[in-house]
C-alpha cells in the first residue's frame, strides 16, 4: 500500500490540475454537447433540415461520408441519454422532443425496406433516409441492436409516465410500439447480423447484451400493464444471459465482441455494453456485466491497452496513464483514428463504476480484476477493500483519475468550437470524418452525467442468474447444435491448382486465405466438403483458387447462406 501512497502522493498536484481541466471542459463542452444534438433532430434542429419530426441525424456531413440518414441505434442511444434527462428532472424542456421522437418511431417501423417489412424482419434495418423513407442501396444489414436500444428508450420513458399518472397513453400508444421490438428481438436474438461498427455479421456481445437488457424491462412493463407476453420474454432473456456469458475469453480475460470477423475481439463494443446495461441496483454483478465487475473491468483494460502502441498520440504516455481510444485496434476505416465516443465510454464504464463503489463502501478485486486494479498499485492483492480502508479510498481516487484522464484526452483534441467529429486523427490529433456526430456530442454528455454522478434508471439487472441449461430456442427456431453442410463447387482446375473454401464465421475461417478449407475432388469435377456449422446462422462465403502459391478469388458478390434449424442442406455452386 506504501507503493499506491507514494503513487498518489506524487501525483496529487498533477491529479489536482487534471481535475479542474476536467472541470472546465464539463464547464464549456456541456452547452456545446447539448446544443449539438438538438441541432441535429428534426424538424427545427440548426443542422438537420429536412429531417421529419424527431428524427435524429447522425450528423450533417453529406459527404465523405454520407451521415445524412438516420440510424436506429444512434437516434436510440441519443434519445435514451435524452429520455434519462428529463425524466431524472435535470432537463424538463425536452418533452415535446421526446414525443416527436415516439411519433417517428412509430412511422419508421413500419417502412417496408430491404429487410422486410414491420413482420418479417424490417426492424432490422439499420438506417433510413431522413424523411423516413427506406434506404435501399447496399448496407450491412439487418443489424439487430436498432429494436433493443430503441425499446429500451422507450420503456424508460413509459416507467416514467406510468410513474407519473399516464398508463393509458402508454397503453394506447407507446406499448404497441415497444411490443413490435421485442418481438423482433425475440424472434431474432439467436441469428447472426452485422456488428453495432456495421462490418462483421455474427453474433455480437453489444447486441446480444443490449438485447438482453430490453426484454428483462420489457416483461416487467408487460407485466405491469397486464400483457401475458412477459412470460415468454423472461424465457427469453434467460437464454440470452447465457448465450451472453459465451463471449468470455477466459485465457486473454476480456470479452470477445464477435463471434466471427477474424479480429482480436479487442473492441469498444463491450465497454459500450457495459454502460448501456448498467444498473447501479446490481452492484458489480458480473453474470450482466456491470461496469464494476471484474469482467467488465478486465475487458476495458485489455481493450484500452490494445491502443497505447499503435496512434502516435499516444506515444509517451505512461502504461497506467488514459490513453485515446477507437472502435478496435485493427481498424482501418477513415485511416482508423480514435474515436471520440469511444474514448468517452471508457471513462464513463469507470465513473460508473465509481457511483456503485460509492453505493456499496467496498472495491472487490478478484484474480480476474487484478490487473485492472495493480495499474494503480503493483503490491494490492485480491479481496475485499471496505471504505473504511486506505487500500479503497487510495483505489478510488486512482480510477477517478484514469477515467478523467480519457476526458482530458477528448478536451485536448476538441477543437476551440467545441464541435465534435466522430474520429480525431491517430497522428495529430486533428477532427477527422463526419462533423458534429450527434453519438460523439451524447456519448460526451452521458460521461458528464455518469462524473457527477447521474444514476439511470434501473432496468431489473438484480439478482439475475444464469439458468444452469441454456437453450437457444426461440421464436425464429434454431438451437447452438450444429448443422451438417455439403458444399459442392463445380470448377474445372489444372494439376497442382485446388480449391478452398472461406467465409464469414469461425467454422469457415473468418475470411482467411491461408487457412482456407481443402475441398475433395471425389467428384471432380465437382469440388466438396461437408462441414458440421452452426444452425440457424447467416454467413458469407467465396471459394478461392490455390495454385503455385498465388490465390485466386471468385468474383463479388460474396455468397450467403443461411443454415437450418436442424438436419442438413446440399449447397451447389459454380466457379464465377
Ligand atoms: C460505413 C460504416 O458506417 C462504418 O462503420 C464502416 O466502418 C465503414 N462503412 C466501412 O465498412
Ligand atoms: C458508423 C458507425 O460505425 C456506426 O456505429 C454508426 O451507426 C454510423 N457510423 C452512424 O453514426
């Protein structure tokens, strides 16, 4: 403990004025923050003309790249952040806000696009034109966070006014609206879809946490307003908490982000998940990932760790000391810079958990947290750390100080309008990518919240266990079982040339050339392999050529196929 004393006392000076940075960006950043996302929601925001009647723009960059649509998990999120203000009373302006935001909701499900329509799927679809008509060029869809967060949205919204003496205008009008997503989120949670980043289709620790989360408030509301679909929605969301504990990396202690894509699973994606699933009430449950769980905690310093020797601007700091932060370390999008949202959900996973170490007057360090926690002190050991003890209050002053420092960061690279890009460049520290990204300016102002202290509802995290059996059987069918898959490629080839094969999930070697799988030439000149994949899963493929080492690759687009429930299916294709 002498060492975590020394530690403390050498910095305090430094901590002391780092604070009151911190203070003043609070200060000058949080008219800024809101004022950038009212800006950018119709009909009557600054920067969003054109856009229906609480719609939510990403932001008002038209070109390189075009964010002039309206995305389900954006608008979702930007409206839960404004949903958490008024009805915490921290802002009562914002009604008529959220009432138009329920009225586009409302319109937007149901837009037939190329997802499907309101029954068959079209929930899914990522994003729309901002006078709510459908999107139809080519996108990574469905994407299926868009029901979850937007049901989350708005049944805090219903809790309130059921609080507040106005069940019957969320009888009549929110609840159908919130049922069509839980639904979908029933009917879908065990199929595969595209990554909250928009890229990897598999399944996705956000998305899958995210949907637990709103089927757990959503049977409370059910059952609250006397709708018997609570029952299967608590089925449901059991299955899901156990689907979500699969996603542990019990070797490199973090939480995978996807089940397919190749990369690290390092990702921004579960400190994303943390804060928007935490509930104070469950302390630091890990089973739900709580921000203070040790999971949770373990994830976020492998995650923020994989950004410390790759941006420029992160060089030189030290390896306990905040650092800028992006979507995963292997991206390349727009040069893949950090990311201002992403730097302000690390910061906002520590000061909330801060609020429940406050809550509770103990810090638990576990085998598993350790090293999130030696950061601060290289001599602390596992245990239980009362408020009452020097080990606690030094532990927290130390976290207070990391996550301001993710904030400094941010303040450092804010240009002097306070105007917030989505990216700011991994060399210099310049904006880059869209202009006033309504996610960065609220993704800065829940951080704010959660540094003051601003505690969200809670959604019913308490006490949840995980059912000793999982099934993933739900509405869509399917189970984790495997399914028995025959490719057959038909491909004339020369001596020494063979044919692979590799796509978009685990079992078909995440787009790896090199690891591509041999197919059998029993039939040539049809090529085979018969493979044992995962039922009921979407996935992408191609085959490819091997031949003297060079690697051919059939022409785009990428084939798909979706794999049964149960029993098996015969694929046949031809080279093109
Ligand atoms: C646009 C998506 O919005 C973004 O997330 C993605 O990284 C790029 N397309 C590249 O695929
Ligand atoms: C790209 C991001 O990857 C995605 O998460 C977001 O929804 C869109 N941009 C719009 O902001």
């Amino acid at each position: 403990m002498r060492a975590l004393f020394l530690y403390c006392l050498s910095l305090s000076a430094s901590v002391w004025a780092q604070s009151s940075a911190v203070d003043a960006y609070v200060a000058s950043e949080s008219p800024i923050a809101k004022a950038g996302v009212l800006a950018n929601i119709g009909p009557s925001g600054s920067k969003s003309s054109g856009a229906k009647a609480g719609v939510v723009i990403a932001s008002p960059s038209s070109t390189n790249p075009n964010y002039l649509f309206t995305w389900t998990r954006d608008s979702s999120l930007v409206f839960k952040a404004l949903i958490d203000q008024y009805t915490l009373g921290l802002d009562t302006t914002l009604r008529s806000e959220i009432d138009n935001f329920v009225s586009a909701e409302t319109a937007q499900q149901q837009v037939s696009n190329p997802s499907g329509s309101v029954s068959s799927g079209g929930l899914g679809e990522p994003k729309f034109n901002i006078d709510l008509s459908a999107f139809t060029g080519a996108w990574g869809r469905p994407q299926r966070d868009g029901p979850a967060l937007r049901s989350t949205a708005l049944i805090t919204y219903a809790n309130w006014l059921i609080a507040n003496g106005n069940a019957s205008y969320v009888s009549s009008t929110l609840w159908p609206v919130i049922k069509l997503d839980l639904g979908y989120v029933v009917s879908f949670w065990n199929q595969t879809g595209f990554d909250l980043w928009e890229e990897v289709s598999s399944s996705s620790f956000f998305t899958t946490a995210v949907q637990h989360r709103s089927l757990r408030e959503g049977a409370a509301l059910a059952t609250a307003l006397g709708d018997t679909a609570a029952a299967q929605y608590t089925t449901q969301a059991a299955n899901i908490l156990c689907f979500l504990q699969s996603y542990w990396n019990p070797n490199g202690l973090y939480m995978t982000a996807n089940t397919g894509g190749g990369r690290s699973g390092k990702d921004a994606n579960t400190a994303l998940a943390s804060i928007h699933t935490f509930d104070a009430a469950a302390g630091c449950d890990a089973v739900t990932f709580q921000p203070c769980s040790d999971k949770a905690l373990s994830s976020l310093k492998v995650y923020v760790d994989a950004f410390r020797s790759i941006y420029t601007i992160n060089s030189g700091v030290a390896s306990n000391a905040a650092v800028a932060t992006g979507r995963y370390p292997e991206d390349s999008y727009m040069g893949g810079n950090p990311w201002y949202l992403t730097t302000a959900a690390v910061a906002e996973q520590l000061y909330d958990a801060i609020i429940v170490w406050k809550r509770t007057g103990n810090i638990e360090i576990t085998s598993i947290s350790l090293a999130f926690f030696q950061q601060f002190s290289s001599s602390v050991t596992t245990g239980v750390y009362a408020s009452s003890t020097t080990t606690y209050s030094d532990l927290l002053a130390a976290v207070q100080t990391f996550a301001d420092g993710f904030l400094v960061i941010n303040a450092k690279y804010t240009p002097s309008g306070g105007g917030l890009a989505e990216q700011y460049s991994r060399s210099n520290g310049a904006p880059l990518s869209a202009a006033d990204l309504t996610w960065s300016y609220a993704a800065t102002l829940t951080a704010f919240g959660a540094r003051a202290g601003v505690v969200p509802a809670s959604w019913g995290a308490s006490g949840l266990t995980v059912p000793s059996s999982c099934s993933t059987n739900s509405g869509g069918g399917g189970g984790v079982g495997t399914v028995s898959i025959t490719f057959n490629e038909f491909a004339t080839t020369v001596f020494g040339e063979n044919i692979y094969l590799t796509g978009s999930i685990d079992a078909l070697q995440n787009w790896s050339p090199d690891t591509a799988l041999l197919l059998n030439t029993d039939n040539y000149p049809t090529w085979s392999i018969t493979l044992n994949l995962p039922a009921s899963t979407t996935f992408q493929y191609k085959f490819i050529r091997k031949f003297n080492g060079a690697v051919t690759w059939e022409s785009d687009p990428n084939r798909q196929f979706t794999t049964p429930a149960s029993g098996s299916s015969v694929i046949n294709d031809s080279w093109r």
